[in-house]
C-alpha cells in the first residue's frame, strides 16, 4: 500500500505541478497605425491656398470659355449684320423707312440679341452725298434711329443700342450715279461685347 499512495502523492503532485504551470502565451505582433499628421497653421494655409488656386483657375477658364462663346455670337451678330448689308437695309432716296427685307433680317438680328444679353449695336445711319451736310447729318440720324426703334420693339432693351449718324462724310461707294447713291443710301452696324 505505501507504493500505491507513493504513486498516488506523485500523481496528484504532478497534477497540480501541470495545473499550476501557466500557458505559454503566442506573442502576435500588431501593427502599429501610423501617427496623425499634425497640422500646422502654414498647411492649412497651403491647403487654403491651394484650393483658391484651384477655385480661381476654375473661374478663369470658365470666363475664358464664355469670352469664346459670347465672341463666337458676337461673329455670328455680326455676319448676321453684314447680310443685312449685304441685301442692305438701304433706304429711298429722302425716307427713313425700312423695307420688308430689312425687318425680317432685324428680326433674325433680334433673336440673337434677345440670347445675347452682353452684345449690344451701334446703328450707323448714313446717306448719299446730295443735300446739305446738316440735312444729311439728320437723315442719317433718322435713318439708325429707326433701325434701333425697330429693334426696340421687338424687344431688345434700349442701352443695348446706340444711333449714330455719319451723314455723307463715310460713304460705301465713291461716285455720283444713281447706283451709288442708292449704295450709300443705308445703315451699318457695330456689335460689341459689353463687359
């Protein structure tokens, strides 16, 4: 019996011994986050900067863009205009009156300048050069204003159109027949981009 409790004291030594021991513990690495970045007031200040950059390059490009696009309406009021010289808004000799052909195509003109709220035209009324300088200076006069009246009544707004009169002093055609009278007999136009 003394060998069977030896056996057993052991045993329940070694026991205890394997209970007592603590696991081994895995060792497992964890990586680290990395450290915030601390912002100093010159970052932010870049940052700022960098987005007004950004902000004001934007703002360039889109002016750049719509600079084209009003300069492309500007061209095409323009030739618009130079069709109406080109069939003319010409006038009989003395009269101030348009012609049919002359409100159709003002018509045409008022369309694009109903789009184009930055274009604005000066009328320049001219005449042949019979009658006194005074006489022609004021139907050149009458002859722009009823362009611009016209204009104005389809709908254009009135700072966006400018008469002036040249009288005889700039006319299309040099001579002194009947045809080129009737040449000089007529309204012309400048289209600006108003800023």
């Amino acid at each position: 019996m003394n060998k069977k409790l030896f056996v057993m004291i052991a045993l329940t030594g070694l026991a205890l011994m394997a209970c007592s021991k603590k696991p081994k513990q895995e060792l497992v690495q964890v990586d680290k986050a990395p450290a915030a970045k601390v912002v100093t007031p010159a970052d932010s200040a870049k940052a700022s900067e960098s987005r007004e950059d950004s902000l004001k390059n934007a703002a360039l490009q889109a002016e750049s863009l719509e600079n084209v696009r009003l300069e492309g309406q500007r061209k095409a009021l323009e030739d618009m205009m130079n069709r109406l010289m080109s069939e003319e808004i010409y006038f009989e000799f003395d009269k101030a009156v348009l012609s049919e052909k002359a409100k159709d195509l003002l018509s045409q003109a008022g369309d694009i300048l109903a789009k184009e709220p930055k274009l604005w035209v000066e009328v320049e009324g001219h005449t042949d050069e019979r009658g006194t300088e005074a006489y022609n200076m004021t139907l050149g006069g009458k002859r722009a204003q009823s362009v611009v009246d016209y204009l104005v009544n389809y709908g254009v707004a009135t700072d966006r159109l400018k008469s002036i009169s040249f009288g005889e002093e700039k006319p299309k055609t040099a001579g002194a027949t009947e045809d080129v009278f009737a040449k000089n007999r007529r309204a012309a136009f400048n289209v600006k981009i108003k800023k």
